[in-house]
C-alpha cells in the first residue's frame, strides 16, 4: 500500500484551486482517516473527497475532475492501492461542477450515481439550455430528504439540510465512525467564499448549519483543505455559524442606519474573525451579500 499523507503545514485555505499552485505540495494525496478501518481522503490541488472501501465495493464521492479528467482517473488509480473491489456508487456534494465533473471513468465500471434531486433538475436544465459540461453526468439515482446507502457492513447516511450553498448540499454521515462529509457551506476557519452564491437566503443558510450541529458526529471532512488540512470539529461549525450570526446582527444594524450596500461594506469589521482565511478578501462581499436580504428583501 502506498498511502500518501498531505503535508499538512503547507497548506493554506483553498476555495480557490489555483493558490494551491504556490504551495509546492504535490499535486494530490490520499490518506487515511485516522482511527477509521476503511475511510480515507483524497485531495487533488485544491479540492478533496472521501472515499470508504468495504468488501462488497468502494463508495466514492466527488470526482473533483472538472477540466482536468485526470483527476478522476487518478482518483481510481488511488483507490486501485487500497483495494480491487470497484467502486458500487459515486455521491455528489451538491451540484457544482468544480467538485462533481468527471464521474465517466466510475460509472463505466459499474458505479451508481446519487446526488439530492435539485441537483438532477439543476442538470436538467442547464442541459436544455446547452450549459452543462460534458463531463457532467447525470445522477442514476436522487436523494430528497434522507437515504441510507449501506454496503459491505457500511452505513452511509445522505442527508440534505436545506438551502445553503446551493440548494442541493448533502451532509454524508458515517454513523459508526462519527464522521460527516460536507462541501463548501461550512469553511473551518474561513469567512465565506465571495458573496456566499447560490443560497437562498443567509437566514436559511444559518439554519442549515443548525441542523447539522445538531447532528451526531465528532469530526468533519471538507471539500478543501481549510486550516492546514486539518478534519473540523463541531466547534469549527459552531464558529462559523457563529460568524455567520454576527455578520447578519452587524448589517442589520447597518441597513438600519441606511448604510446598505457600499458604506457597509467598507466599515463593517469583525476583529473576533481577522486571522480567519480570505477574512480581508472576502467580507466586503459577505457584507454585501447579508445588505441585500436586510435592505432589499432578497
Ligand atoms: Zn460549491
């Protein structure tokens, strides 16, 4: 077995894939989870995804593959070190292609794909309109609120909490080992990517945060390698709902004051939050985005 580990120092927060580029880690990596039997990460640049072999088969997530299909064909090169089995299903994240491009070279021996049913008619309709990548393939099967996935004395737990990220974000639960899966709607100590895209609104983002603290889990795998790679605890999710909170009571105070959009955005500082990832970058666009539900109603 040649299970590589990410050398953890050298990474820095990494919504964005290219940064990754300066680090000089290599260019992908997959270790165990620590204190699992059959769970592991796998990392490709600036993107990672889980992956749990059992006898019957291996569930995959991710591909993480988009413009590059060598990222999947690796990703089944990794697998290939750990077991034969193949792998029985591939599990979407939510419906975005920097995460979910490139199932081909699974379902071509023989894997199912699932992803939450928005993400289906997401796909649907970007296809009508001529929009969907090539790489991009179609769920074989969807999830709606909840579905169990078991295989191999595995159990897998597909949940879907909500509007957050994109309106098709599943929390992947393994209840044996406490672990959870999620992508992109929980940064560890990160503010949000840009002007938080795709949710519906803050406040029901925040509430679908909610519901995944208040699930049963001890650790979280994320889709990028926040804070050094590191797995996030409950607290990490705590903090950033925290964040989110604070963030929404400071530019209500400010659309109060009328000082929605621009004003805001420039004198709205959260100190308690300064060390987080992409803090100076992106909270103008947060600020903005929080502006727009308490000044504009959407
Ligand atoms: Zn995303």
């Amino acid at each position: 077995m040649h299970i590589r580990t990410i050398a953890a120092a050298a990474l820095s927060l990494a919504l964005a894939g290219p940064a990754l580029a300066q680090t000089g880690q290599p260019t992908f990596a997959t270790r165990k989870v620590d204190g699992t039997d059959n769970v592991y990460i796998y990392r490709y640049m600036g993107h990672q995804s889980m992956f749990v072999v059992t006898p019957k088969g291996v569930i995959a997530t991710d591909p993480i593959a988009r413009y590059r299909p060598e990222a999947a064909t690796t990703y089944l090169a990794e697998i290939k070190k750990v077991t034969d089995q193949p792998v029985k299903y591939v599990i979407y994240s939510h419906a975005h292609y920097d995460h979910i491009a490139g199932a081909k070279p699974f379902k071509d021996q023989g894997a199912r794909i699932v992803a939450h049913k928005n993400a289906k008619t997401r796909f649907e309709a970007l296809k009508k309109a001529g929009a969907l990548l090539d790489s991009v393939v179609m769920p074989d099967e969807t999830v709606d609120t909840k579905k169990t996935i078991t295989l191999g004395g595995t159990t897998l737990e597909l949940h879907y909490v909500g509007r957050n990220h994109s309106d098709s974000s599943l929390v992947m639960r393994l209840p044996k080992e406490k672990l959870i899966f999620t992508v992109d709607f929980i940064p560890i100590e990160g503010v949000q990517f840009r002007n938080i895209p795709d949710n519906g609104s803050p406040l029901e983002y925040e509430e679908s945060i909610k519901k995944v603290v208040a699930m049963d889990w001890e650790r979280m795998i994320p889709g990028h390698p926040y804070a050094g790679g590191r797995l996030g605890t409950k607290k990490d999710a705590q903090d950033h709902l925290a964040y989110m909170q604070d963030l929404s009571a400071a530019v209500k105070k400010a659309a109060a004051d009328g000082k929605c959009t621009d004003n805001a955005m420039t004198e709205i500082k959260l100190p308690k939050y300064e060390k987080w990832a992409n803090y100076e970058r992106f909270l103008p666009m947060n600020i903005e985005r929080y502006c727009y539900w308490w000044s504009n109603g959407y």
